[in-house]
C-alpha cells in the first residue's frame, strides 16, 4: 500500500485508517484525496483478457451465469457483463450516496469529477456533494466499521443472485464456480463460493497465487487470474 502511495506513508496512514466513514467526517479532503484518485484510476482502466474469456464462457451456459465480486471497480460491468446479473458485495466506486446520511439514495457517479492533488494525495475543493442536502457526499462502498453505508442497492443485487442459486438447486443444474484472486485477509469471496459449491454440489475452480487451496473437491491453480483464465480457455478449445 505505502509503495503505491508514499504520501501515506510519510503520514503514517494504512488502508483502514482511509477507508472509514470517520474520515470522511474528520477529513474530507484526505478522504476524497484516496477514493477521488481511485475512481480516476478505474475510469481509465481496462479490463484485462481474463473477463473476456469469463464472459465467453458466461455466454455459453445453458443456465445462465452469475458474477459474486468484492471489487468496487466495476470492472465486470465494463467488460460487458449484465450488470443485473452482478452481485458487488462491497459496494461500487461508481454509486455515490449521502455521507451523513441524510436519506437512502444512491445515485451513479457519472459526470462526478474529483481533482487529487497527487503530491499530498489530498482532493482538491469542490468535493462532491448530496444534491438532498447539500452536505458531502461519498462513495457507496462498505468501509470499516461503516454504519452509514447504504446497503438496498447491493442487497436487491444480492436477492437476485439468490434465486438463479435457488433456480439451479431445483433444477439440480451442473455448476461450476470460478473464483479469481480471492484471499483469505477478506474472505468474503471465499466463504460465498465454497457455500454455494456446497449448496449446489458445484466445482469450485480457485485460482490465487498465494492461498490456492479450499475444500476437499477443490481445484487449485496457484497462478495469476489472467493466465490461468486463458490456459483453461485454449485447453477447452483442444478438448
């Protein structure tokens, strides 16, 4: 973290010590200084070749496909995948709601432009703000120890993906669950996956270069999410 952001660590700052509504409240400009330069960042990202070939596979499925993400980049949605057939677990960067917060909307980000001052990593004024209320605004991302994080977006995105679980389980669907990159720090992926591959009798296929093992049944690649992506794609095609 500090050698993506030397600002941060001549400051003495972690990823939790930003990533909290309280930072937001004590220190808008250093709070919107991480995540302003962040949403530029993903705007001007493209996704690599793995989630074309997740997205060809997605396709091909006689029972449709569902993404389960803890990424906030919207990644998934950029590299084409229905976003009504997304869960994002922690929120999206792209989604603003009221830091306060003075009512229950989320609104996208689209048009939302935040100048960082990349030498001191702080925003530059003026910062975004609740068209409600007039107060600031912030992204709709669970941070740590976040009560005032509005959670129906991402909980309507959660129902969803529940009944196409439920929907294979009736109809005893074949099921294949390909995790990419999750680790065990935050294992909300993990937990999520290795539930539904239990629920459903699936196949979980866990790629992570560091922590590639799961439950017994598991296959574990412990390579990069990219390579093992498309080395699984041309061993399919010479099948």
């Amino acid at each position: 973290f500090w050698r993506a952001y030397p600002p941060y660590r001549a400051l003495g700052l972690q990823f939790a010590d930003l990533a909290c509504p309280e930072t937001f409240r004590d220190d808008p400009a250093l709070a919107w200084g991480f995540y302003g330069h962040r949403l530029n960042l993903y705007r001007a990202t493209a996704p690599h070749a793995g989630y074309g070939v997740l997205r060809e596979w997605a396709r091909r499925m006689p029972n449709g496909h569902f993404v389960f993400t803890s990424n906030v980049d919207g990644a998934f949605a950029v590299a084409g995948f229905d976003p009504d057939r997304i869960e994002e677990c922690h929120g999206s960067i792209h989604h603003l709601q009221c830091a306060s917060p003075c009512s229950l909307d989320i609104r996208p980000a689209d048009g939302v432009r935040v100048a960082v001052d990349e030498s001191t990593m702080r925003a530059v004024t003026p910062l975004p703000a609740c068209p409600r209320c007039g107060g600031l605004a912030r992204p709709n991302i669970l941070m740590f120890g976040d009560g005032p994080w509005i959670e129906t977006r991402t909980g309507e995105q959660a129902e969803r993906l529940q009944a196409w679980l439920m929907e294979l389980r009736d109809a005893r669907a074949k099921v294949a669950i390909v995790e990419c990159g999750a680790g065990t720090a935050i294992p909300t992926v993990r937990y999520r996956s290795e539930h539904a591959a239990l629920q459903l009798r699936g196949t979980l296929v866990r790629i992570n270069v560091r922590e590639p093992n799961g439950p017994a049944g598991t296959i574990s690649l412990p390579i990069g999410a990219r390579e093992a992506l498309e080395r699984i794609n041309a061993a399919i095609a010479t099948a």
